[in-house]
C-alpha cells in the first residue's frame, strides 16, 4: 500500500473538484494534470489566473515556490520573459492572448511566444500556482 503526502492529496482534491464543477456546469471535464495533452488550440483558449500566489517570492534573481515541506523550486529569473508571462495571469486574457501581445513587445513570432507562454502556464499549473478560469472546450 502507498501513501502520498499531504501535497499530493491536495493537488488530486483539486483536480477532482475542478473536474467534478466542471461536469456539473454540463461541461467536459478535465484534471489540471491533463493539461499538458490539450492541444494548441485547446490551450491557447484557456484564461489562466493566478491562484495562490502566497507560496511566491523572489530570491534576488529568480522567482521562487515554496512548498509546505520546506523545500523551495525556482520558478523563473527576474526580469525575464517569464516574469513578463507572469505578470499577466489576471484572469481575463487567454493564453493566446497574451501570447500574442507579448510576440509584438518581444519582437519575437506568435509561435515563439505562445511556445513560452505555454511552458510557463503548464509549470505554474504543475506547482499549483495557476489554474484556468474557464472551462476546456473542444
């Protein structure tokens, strides 16, 4: 028999109750471990908002996670393109979105910085910082 820790039985209660609000608002359910296998589009659609940023701070140069056991993750440099991504999971603009308004600051293609605007959402939604807002569609 295996036991998990008190992290892991929290990221599956939430998975279950995100699944479970979105099934009963009629909708296709999803567990935010299932988001790296969404496609482009799928993902690009979704509004990501950032969570709890409590667990979030700076070390002088990076961005870090700190999780419940004392360990601590780096999350992304600052001043960053990632702090850029970052800063803009308000809960109101799509991944692709925000992709897209970035390309044009960065001067860089949409494909290069939706590629990077989905890393960091998929690593934000792995430690539990950010979720989407909205439901996945088809």
């Amino acid at each position: 028999m295996s036991t998990i820790g008190r992290r892991g039985f929290f990221k599956y209660a939430l998975d279950e109750i995100v699944a479970t609000f979105d099934e009963c608002r009629g909708r296709r359910s999803f567990k935010l471990t299932e988001l790296a296998g969404l496609s482009d589009d799928q993902l690009g659609r979704l509004v990501p908002a950032i969570m709890d940023a409590s667990n979030v701070s700076t070390d002088g140069t990076h961005f870090v996670v700190r999780h419940p056991n004392g360990q601590k993750a780096v999350l992304f440099k600052l001043g960053s393109m990632e702090e850029d991504i970052w800063s803009r999971l308000d809960g109101q603009s799509s991944v692709r979105q925000i992709a897209n308004s970035l390309a044009f600051e960065w001067n860089e293609t949409s494909e290069a910085a939706f590629a990077i605007t989905r890393r960091v959402f998929l690593q934000l939604a792995t430690e539990q910082i950010c979720i989407p807002c909205n439901p996945v569609e088809s």
